[in-house]
C-alpha cells in the first residue's frame, strides 16, 4: 500500500491508470492493509503523506482512505519531528493542498492546530 502512496507525486498518470491505481489501493485496503499505518522514519500516515501533493492519484488515495475510515485524528507521534502532534488537516493547510484540507473538515477531521 505504501508503495502506491510513494507514486502519489506523478502528475502525468492518464484517468484510467488512476483508477487502476486506487482499485488496488481498494484491494490492498479490502486485503487488510493498515490504512493508519505511520511510517516508521517520520512517522506519517499514508493521508498525512497524500497531503503533500495535488496529484488526481494523491486526491482519490486521499478520498479512498478516508471514506475507509482512516483516523482523522491521529497524529504525527515521532519525537524530535517539527511535525510531531500534527494530524493530515495539519499537513494539508502547511502544504497548501486547501482541496485536501476541505475533504478533511466535510470528513470531520479535528480543526486545530495541535
């Protein structure tokens, strides 16, 4: 599942490898794969790592996860990260990725800055 977040960058998928992406992004989810997972170097999740892009593929992996129920609220915990106590919201508004952000607040995601 990581892996299909890590080609979130790629700007120049055609629609239909999109949505090929994120039916097996689906698959993997349905397989059981921790959708709230935090990576182990910097302790993202995969919504707080789609933050970091505006691609069509970061968009719909970000609609999927939360409409799978990923943890609104969980937050970076890696100690020593000036992004320590963030959530996605938080990552989205200092990513300027204000499409994600407002996904976020219609899906309930906590408002405040941690």
């Amino acid at each position: 599942f990581w892996e299909l977040v890590g080609r979130a960058h790629q700007d120049d998928l055609r629609i239909s490898e999109v949505e090929a992406l994120v039916a097996s992004a689906r698959e993997d989810i349905d397989a059981g794969a921790n959708i709230n997972a935090m990576d182990q170097s910097e302790g993202d999740t995969p919504l707080m790592r789609l933050t970091y892009k505006k691609t069509p593929l970061a968009i719909e992996l970000a609609k999927l996860l939360i409409d799978k129920k990923a943890d609104l609220r969980q937050k970076n915990s890696k100690p020593g990260m000036i992004t320590q106590g963030w959530t996605a919201l938080d990552y989205a508004v200092f990513n300027n990725n204000f499409e994600l952000a407002d996904l976020l607040l219609k899906a309930g995601a906590p408002r405040a800055l941690s």
